[in-house]
C-alpha cells in the first residue's frame, strides 16, 4: 500500500469556509422561513463590467476561426496581457518591471499556494496574525509548519496583529525565511503605511528575508498616500515578490486570472552557498506544471486596463466601498469597535464581552439571520474579532445593519 502525505493529516477540520457552510445548511434546515443576508465569503457579487464582456466576446470568436483560433498560449502569459497590466498597474505607479518579471496565472490562491514550492523544505515562514489561511495550510502541506498544537503551528512564527497594535505587526526577534504579508489585509481590512512598509521591507534586506506581498485589494484603497505595490518602496524589488489578481480588482472570481511578478533581483541560496534567482525557478516550475490561463480570458482581463474597463470597474468598487462605509457606520453607531473598510472591502470588529467569535457567529445567524465570519478562523489573535464583507448588494447591507439591533 503507498502511503499518503502526513502532512496533510496534521491540518485541522475543514476549511473554515466548509464548517461556515454547515452550520448555515443546519441553520437553513431548521429556520426554512428566514432570508439569510450573507456578509461572509469574500465573493463578489456584481456581474463583469461591459468592456471585459465584450473583449471575452471577441476571444471567443477569434477561437471559432481557424485563422485566428489559439491552441495553447504562452505559459507565462499572453505578451498583449502583460504589456497592459505593466503599463496599467505598474507604471502608472512609477515601478519598471522587465516583461519577463510578471506571470500570468489562473487565480492569485494558485500563486500564493505554490510559491512555497520554491522554499527549501526547512525554511522558517512567518505569516501575521489573523491571517489569509492558504499561507500556512499550504506550507502545512509541504511539512514546514511543525505540528498544530490547539489554534496554532508551532514551526510557523505568527506576528501578532490586533487592536493593540493598531494592527501593525512588528518584526519577529527569532530568524525567518519568508514573511507573508497582505495589504490591504484580508481578514483585517487595514493597510500599512508607507513608512511602515519600508520598515519592514528594510528589516527584511537586512534579515535576507523573503517577503511574498499579496495585494489582492490594491484597488479598493482610497487614502492617499498608501502603498498600492511594495515596489513602491525602494528596494524592495530585491526581497519581495507581489501577487495580484483580478478576482476582487475586476469581478474576476469565477473567470480566474492573477499575475505574480518575480523580479530578477530576488535571490536565495543554494547549498553551496551560490546566489539562484527566483524568477528562473518559478519558469522552470510554471513550464513543467501549467499551460496558461485561456485566451479569451486574458482578452477580458487585458480589457481591464482599457480606459472604458478602468471607469466600469472603478464604478462597481465604489459601489461595494458604499457598503463597507454603511456597515462601518451602522456598526459604529451600534457601539462597536471596528476597523478595515476603507481601503478594503473588509469590516472587522470586536466582538463585546467574551464571547467566542464562533459564539458570535452563531448568534449572528439565530438572531439576525446575518452570516459572518469568525475571526479565530484566520488565528489565534482572531479570537474576539469578526469579519463582515462589502460584496453584498447595498440594500442587503443597509439591512443587515438594521437586523444587528436583534442581538
Ligand atoms: N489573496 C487573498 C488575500 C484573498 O483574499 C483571496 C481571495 O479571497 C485570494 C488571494 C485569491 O484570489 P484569486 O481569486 O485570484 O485566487
């Protein structure tokens, strides 16, 4: 008989998002009668915008001729793609990548999951805390987080993030490989500033630490002045490598396309102590395991970046930027604590009293008909917090609002 990975026997439960999904089904079964709002899942909810329509229409068509029809397409993307996000979301911020530095993916979970795959098998990873869960787990899979012991991985080193410290993780005193980091964050909805990102892009050239920056939400930032790239921080091109998607940017969740960029300067050490680039790993990884997001696709992502998808897109984050700022009030009002909601489409709150944040999910759910998601669920200093998120309609949220006077 083979055997199976260990690894995966030692990651707990279900997926948070599966154990949410069962106690809504058992909720659901019981109370047939209640509509349930659904403030949970970061999913977008509003349709791809008229210029991303149209451009998905025209690749279509393109694969229904034999004189323009596509077979596989370059593995690192489509050239008309990476010109578009390089010019659109790269230069327009002042930062120069080489063409070569920026990969095309089918979705930025795929990207931020396999990076690991380039880590030696001991490395040390630090992730702060709350935290996008796929950093661990998939480290988790691949026998780097040691063993989960009650909330927590004892070989990964969490950096705590809470009302405490305005949110703002410090840099841990024991030696890491890499660090994770995602602005604006998901679960907390908060961002870093500019002075506080290069203090931590400065301690990780010191360190030789590998930051991977997942911004994800770039586009809901609003304040002036946040860092919407780390290569907006000088120096950073030699220890970060960014992830981006066009999942929350675009609508793009069940369409799929992201891009990582591995900019030449990222090194690691091999063995014998040479410097390896990053970037000609994740080539050699990416033309072994993938073959390319489809073609009609990258036409509707590149489609973004046109003057019309900027404005149609720009339109609909505003709009769910209108739901953060009504759940930010109503909770306000309310008497809660919360944070995020700004430049994210996350809202983040302290749950009063000592309840657990699955209590309070649970009473959410029974009296308010109101699903959420606990804040234990992104790490142990989620415990006491809870995630709601602006991708419902406005007039779902504003009642949502209205039935937190229930509980
Ligand atoms: N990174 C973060 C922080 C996310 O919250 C999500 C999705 O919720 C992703 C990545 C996944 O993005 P994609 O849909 O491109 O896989």
């Amino acid at each position: 008989m083979f055997h199976v990975n260990e690894n995966f026997l030692k990651i707990p439960g279900s997926y948070l998002f599966a154990e949410i999904a069962q106690r809504v089904q058992r909720f659901r079964n019981s109370h047939p009668e209640t509509e349930l709002i659904r403030l949970g899942i970061g999913d977008v909810t509003q349709p791809l915008v008229p210029a991303v329509i149209d451009a998905l229409h025209r690749g279509v068509e393109e694969m229904a001729h034999r004189e323009t029809f596509k077979g596989y397409g370059p593995d690192y993307g489509y050239d008309f793609l990476i010109q578009a996000i390089l010019k659109g979301d790269y230069e327009s911020r002042g930062i120069c990548l080489d063409r070569d530095e920026l990969f095309i993916s089918d979705g930025s979970k795929c990207d931020v999951g396999s990076i690991q795959e380039l880590f030696s098998p001991d490395a040390r990873i630090a992730v702060t805390d709350p935290v996008y869960p796929v950093y661990v787990d998939s480290n988790a899979m691949a026998g780097r987080a040691g063993d989960f012991t009650g909330d927590h991985w004892n070989r990964i080193v969490y950096l705590p993030c809470s009302a405490e410290n305005g949110f703002v993780p410090e840099m841990p005193q024991e030696p890491v490989d890499v660090l994770y980091l995602c602005y604006p964050n998901n679960p907390t909805g908060t961002v870093l500033t500019r002075e506080q990102l290069q203090h931590i892009v400065e301690w990780a050239r010191k360190e030789h630490v590998l930051i991977i920056y997942d911004a994800a939400y770039r586009a809901y930032i609003t304040t002036e002045g946040i860092p919407g790239s780390i290569y907006e921080i000088p120096g950073a091109e030699e220890v970060a490598i960014e992830c981006c998607s066009f999942s929350k940017t675009a609508g793009f969740t069940g369409t799929r396309c992201a891009y990582m960029v591995i900019p030449h300067a990222v090194k690691g050490m091999d063995e014998k102590g040479r410097l390896v680039e990053l970037n000609g790993l994740w080539k050699r990884r990416t033309s072994t395991k993938f073959n390319g997001v489809s073609y009609p696709v990258q036409c509707g992502a590149a489609a973004v970046f046109s003057p019309e998808g900027q404005v149609q897109i720009r339109k609909v984050i505003a709009g769910y930027m209108k739901n953060a700022a009504i759940i930010r009030e109503g909770l306000t009002r309310r008497g809660y604590e919360v944070w995020g909601g700004k430049d994210a489409p996350y809202i983040w709150l302290k749950i009063p009293g000592h309840q657990t944040s699955w209590d309070f999910f649970d009473v959410l759910l029974e009296k308010a008909g109101v699903v959420g998601t606990p804040g234990s669920g992104f790490g142990p200093c989620g415990e006491g917090y809870f995630r709601l998120t602006a991708f419902n309609t406005e007039e779902a949220t504003r009642a949502a609002m209205e039935r937190f006077s229930r509980i």
